[in-house]
C-alpha cells in the first residue's frame, strides 16, 4: 500500500474500494463521507451512549496488557480510558476524525499512544502476530466487508492475545427491529447499519479454526449493545 504523510502526526494509506452509488450500501467512499460530516459533532451526539461500550473494551484490554492496536478510533474517546501502561496504535478511514483524535491525544497528554493512522480495517498495514490485543469498539457495523476485517484483526493479533469487540446486535423482531429495518435503508448516509445480526460474527467464528468466543455479554444502555472477547489460538 502506498503511505503518505499528512501533517499533524496523522498518517494516510490508500483505503481501497470505489463508491457504488447505492445508498443503501456501505462502502468506503459512504463511510469517509459520512465520518466527515460526523467529525464536528460525533463527540456531541455519542460520548454518553457509548461509553459503557468503550469502557468495557478498554478494560477488557488493560486485562491484557501489551501492544494494542484500536480498530475505528474515531475521534479518540476511548483512549483516555486505557491504563497508561498499555501501548496504543490507532487506525480510521477518516481522517477528520483522526485529527480531532490527535487533539485528544495531545490536550491529555497520552504518552501511551504510540500513532494515529488512516487505515483500512480490511486491509491492515501491519505484519502478522504484531499485537496482543486488537479492540474494535463499534466497528463491524461500520465495515463494508466485516469477515474481511475480522480476518484482519485475527491476522495481526499475536497467538494468545484477542480480539475484543462491542457492537448494536439486530433485534431480530419487535418494534426496535421495525426501527431497524426502516434506518437500514439509509445505511450508507449513516455511516453504519442499523441491522446487524449475530449470525455475521458467530459464522466467522464458527469458520475460524484459529480463534474462539470466550466471552459475549450485553452492555448499557438497556442491553442495546454487546460485548465479544475472542481469542487467538
């Protein structure tokens, strides 16, 4: 992949994938622009509701210690909630969000934060086995392609170590499942899909010799999201 600087310690790789023109499909293309409006006021409208989320996943990750690479950084919230001992590198496709990222990482003074990079989820720039932990908070709802970066994170992530992941699973049925499949049509102007069943990461682990579910738990706010921890064997 070709890598290029850009100023203000965010790094930028070529991320791939064309724009389809359907508005009901994720792909690259709809996720930096979106991201992009996002930017100003993500912080605003998602620091409360996915707190608990992010919480769990960085203490999820602290348990473990080490290297670990944050999968969709986004604009950094999480990153204050990592024990400072525990390395960090992060990775987004959008670079707006990286920036108010890198803000974050210099007003807190986050020694621990080793760089902030523009990155593809489904094609990681990073040799085989390189981290003990790679934390993917809200993210497969996000990826064009989930088992793809799913792949990726097993890839990169040392034998032993985990994947850590928190996500919106589809009700299935119901009036929140009614809500979903009526927001699913505007996927691609959201940034995400609202419709996202569990069926999506358990086939990938069921297909995945090399890894194993050893932890899937609900998270506030009312059990709207949940927590996976999956381990490299």
């Amino acid at each position: 992949m070709q890598e290029e600087t850009i100023p203000g310690d965010v790094t930028a790789l070529d991320t791939g994938p064309a724009y389809t023109g359907d508005p009901a499909v994720l792909d690259n293309k709809h996720v930096k622009k979106s991201y992009a409006r996002w930017a100003p006021i993500y912080d605003l409208v998602f620091t409360l509701v996915l707190r608990p989320g992010r919480k769990a996943a960085a203490a999820a990750a602290d348990r473990r210690g080490g290297h670990v690479l944050d999968v969709g950084v986004g604009t950094g919230l999480e990153l204050p909630m990592f024990d400072r001992r525990t390395q960090l590198t992060g990775v987004d496709l959008s670079e707006p969000m990286l920036r108010r990222a890198q803000q974050r990482v210099s007003a807190k003074a986050l020694g621990n934060v080793e760089g902030l990079v523009v990155m593809d989820a489904a094609r990681l720039g990073f040799p085989d086995a390189h981290f003990d932990v790679v934390v993917a908070p809200y993210v497969l709802t996000v990826v064009p392609e989930p088992h793809a970066s799913l792949d990726e994170f097993a890839r990169v992530v040392k034998p032993g170590g985990e994947i850590i992941l928190v996500n919106h699973v589809g009700s299935g049925q119901g009036p929140i499942a009614w809500i979903e499949s009526a927001l699913a049509k505007c996927s691609a102007e959201l940034g995400w899909r609202p419709e996202f069943a569990w069926s999506v990461l358990g086939d990938w682990i069921d297909s995945t010799p090399s890894v194993r579910l050893v932890e899937r738990r609900k998270l506030p706010p009312l059990g709207l999201f949940t927590l996976a921890r999956i381990e490299k064997l």
